[in-house]
C-alpha cells in the first residue's frame, strides 16, 4: 500500500509545480488585468451615478412645473357682510381694523401684519385679533 501512495505523491509533487508555475504568471498578470478593469468599472459606476443624477433633477422640475402650475390657479373671493341696510366688504372692515390699529392703539402702520376679524351683526360689532395677540373690538 505504501507504494500505491507514494505513486500518487509522486503524481501529485509532479504535478504540483508544474501547476504552481502558471498560477505564479496569471497571480501576477491577473492583478494588472484587474487594475486596468478596476478604472474601467470604476468609469462605468461614475458614468451611471451620473446619469441617475441628471435623472432626478429632471423629475424635480417636473414637479415644480407641477406645483406651480397648481399655486397658479388662485381662488378669488369676496366677502361681503349686509345687515339692518349696512354693508360691509372684507377690505372696508380690514381697513378700520388698520385704522383702529394706528390711531386708537398708537402703534406703527408697518408694524399690523396679520389680523382675524369675527363679525357679530346682532350686536354691530367686529371682534379683532390682530398679530395674533392685540384683541379687540370695534362698532360697526
């Protein structure tokens, strides 16, 4: 048995270097392959990241496109507020608010930037919240 596994060893051992020496010339042929492939891929990978890059800015405009196109469209509205013979127009009663604002309070024009208005006409009165702090009210 000993000479059927030295036969084989010997096969082997042979073998073996022959089978060394062309792995040594692809082990070292290979890595210039695979760096001259490497750029390449790494070319390929930018050129891609690029390319999705230009895609999503297109489909950003189009949304804008989209969302202005929808801003665009604005909803005119007038109100206007008729009881005992009077009437009253949105503008007219932000006005006096304005007025009351200036005048009645002492503050500065530029300083009145927004204002809630809440008409009650069975009492002829306007209920103001103006900047969100200033509450009032005044006779209509």
């Amino acid at each position: 048995m000993e000479k059927k596994v030295t036969k084989k060893v010997a096969k082997v051992a042979a073998k073996a270097p022959a089978a060394e020496e062309p792995k040594k010339e692809t082990a070292v042929q290979a890595p210039v392959k695979a760096a001259a492939a490497k750029p390449t891929a790494v070319r390929k990978a930018a050129a891609k990241e690029t390319a999705a890059e230009k895609k999503a800015p297109a489909k950003a405009s189009a949304a804008e496109k989209k969302t202005t196109r929808k801003t665009t469209k604005a909803v005119t509205s007038t109100v206007s507020v008729q009881f005992a013979g009077k009437d009253y127009s949105q503008e007219a009663l932000v006005q006096i608010a304005k007025d009351v604002w200036q005048y009645d309070l002492g503050k500065a024009p530029e300083d009145f930037k927004a204002v809630e208005l809440f008409v009650k006409p069975e009492e002829s009165r306007v209920y103001y919240i103006i900047n969100g702090n200033e509450m009032g009210s005044f006779l209509i």
